[in-house]
C-alpha cells in the first residue's frame, strides 16, 4: 500500500493524524514560551530580546500550519465509506484544530500582554 496516493481517503486519514500529533509539539512550545515569561506582578510577558518574538511567531505559524493541515485532511476523510481509519481521522481533524486553538491564543495573549522588558 503507497502512503504517496493523497486521493485515497484511508492515507488520508493517516497524514491527518500523524500531523495533528507533529502539530502539538510547536503548539505546546508557543503556550511553554508565553506562560513561562508571564509575570503576574506587573501582569504581562515580560521579554528582553527580539529572538523571543521571532521563536514565538515560529512556533504560532507552525502550529497553524500543520494543525490546519492535519484538520483538513481528517475532516475531508471522515465519514467517506472507503476509509477503514474513521478514528484516525476524527483524531488528525480534533487534535489539529485544538493545536491552532491552543496556537491562536497564545499569540493573542502575547498581543494583548507583551511588555518589553
């Protein structure tokens, strides 16, 4: 069986998964860097240098990239009756939409809350 085959909804539903899991991995790095430089006292992130912004805005892209990806792909082959893998595409297509989720606010909040140092 070729994984190269995109039309076929089972490999599909493969992709969808494997990048909704590889999408929470700079989503988890964007919440890491956002809630480690929150400081409640003056209650904003605090950062020094513009390499923070610059990682931060990687991981946020990232994250909405392959979570919108991984999205797509499970929610263009769940409930196709061709696909053995149903679970798997419910899988890529929640847990990529919760990877840009987690992504979209955690640059809201840096937008809202950023406070150079």
């Amino acid at each position: 069986m070729s994984l190269r085959n995109l039309r076929r909804f089972d490999v599909q539903a493969r992709y969808a998964a494997v990048l909704g899991l590889l999408a929470v991995l700079p989503a988890g790095g964007a919440l890491y860097l956002v809630g480690r430089n929150f400081h409640p006292g003056p209650g904003g992130i605090l950062y020094r240098n513009e390499m923070f912004v610059l990682g931060l805005a990687v991981c946020i892209g990232l994250a909405v990239l392959i979570g919108l990806t991984a999205a797509a792909l499970g929610f263009n082959s769940a409930g196709q009756r061709r696909n053995d893998f149903q679970g798997r595409s419910w899988l890529g297509f929640f847990i990529g939409g919760a990877s840009v989720t987690a992504a979209v606010v955690a640059g809201i909040a840096f937008a809202v809350l950023r406070m150079p140092a």
